[in-house]
C-alpha cells in the first residue's frame, strides 16, 4: 500500500480512505477514456475532445470536420469548459500557438453572437478579447486566438484555422 501519512500527517484510517476515493476516480476516467471513441480523448467525466492541430479549415469545413467524427464543433458556454479547454490546448507546446474555430457566428443578425445550436453566447469577460466583438462587416464567426491568450475574437468565417471537436460520453 501507498503510504501517504508522512507527507500529509493523515491517519491510517484517512489515508486509507483518500486511496479508496483515488482509486474509485482513477476507475472512473478510465471508463470514460475507454468511452471515448478514436481519436477523441477524455476532457472531462461526460464529454471528449479531438483537437486538430495539423489541418487548417474554413468555419464550414470546421463543423463538417466534426460532424464526420461524430461531434460537433466547440461550444463553450460556462466558465468551467473555457477553463478546461484552454488547458487542453496549453498541455502541449504543439497546440499551444493555433487558433481554433468557436461554433459561435452573428452571420444571421450582425450583433447577436449565438453558437450553432442557436444558444446565445456569452459576452464580454472573461471569453471575449477587449474590443470584441468587433462586430465588423464579414467578421461573423468565432475564433480562440492564440495571439491573446485563447481569449475569442470576431473573424471571415473564410479564414483557415484548427477544430476543436466536443461530443458526449
């Protein structure tokens, strides 16, 4: 057994109760890696990620790339998946310096930013870049931009940028 006790100065009892709790977590991502079908990884307990940092698409083909491998692409609505996305992307050097396409566009209403499944977005911090979005004639879709920290900006849904897919356990 693992003894913890001369590092934390916990009890037998404790410590054999955090490795209980260990083991049951280390179980649990386990099954939902084992869930998460290739080339898609664990993000978190309900949902896996595939991060394209190779090829560059343009938004269309960004959805198309994710609805091919059975996902769709990133949608970010509460803190903690911007939280847990932005630390997939700076876990290596090698995704680290990409942009990557938001399922966010206000190509329907210049103004209203709304995800693909129609949900609104939401504005300003901490998502947002400052001064976005700009909300620029032909600026109508949504990107993390490497350049500011994956913070989001407004940009031609024409550019070529790396997918971010999401799909469920």
């Amino acid at each position: 057994m693992i003894s913890l006790s001369p590092l934390c100065n916990i009890s037998h009892k404790d410590q054999s109760a955090m490795l209980l709790r260990l083991s049951s977590f280390l179980s649990a991502l386990a099954i939902v890696a084992a869930q998460c079908p290739d080339p898609y990884v664990p993000l978190d307990e309900t949902r896996c990620i595939l991060l394209d940092e190779i090829v560059t698409y343009t938004y269309d083909e960004a959805v198309s790339f994710c609805q091919t491998h059975g996902g769709s692409l990133l949608v970010i609505k509460d803190c903690e998946t911007f939280g847990l996305v932005y630390d997939y992307i700076h876990s290596e050097a090698v995704t680290t310096n990409h942009h990557y396409w938001l399922a966010a566009s206000d190509a329907e209403e210049e103004g209203t930013w709304k995800f693909i499944d129609k949900q609104p977005t939401p504005m300003g911090t901490p998502f947002w870049g400052p001064g976005q979005p700009s909300n620029r004639t032909g600026y109508n879709c949504g990107l993390l931009h490497a350049s500011y920290n994956h913070k989001w900006y407004d940009m031609p849904c024409t550019g070529k940028y790396n997918a971010i897919c999401l799909r469920s356990v």
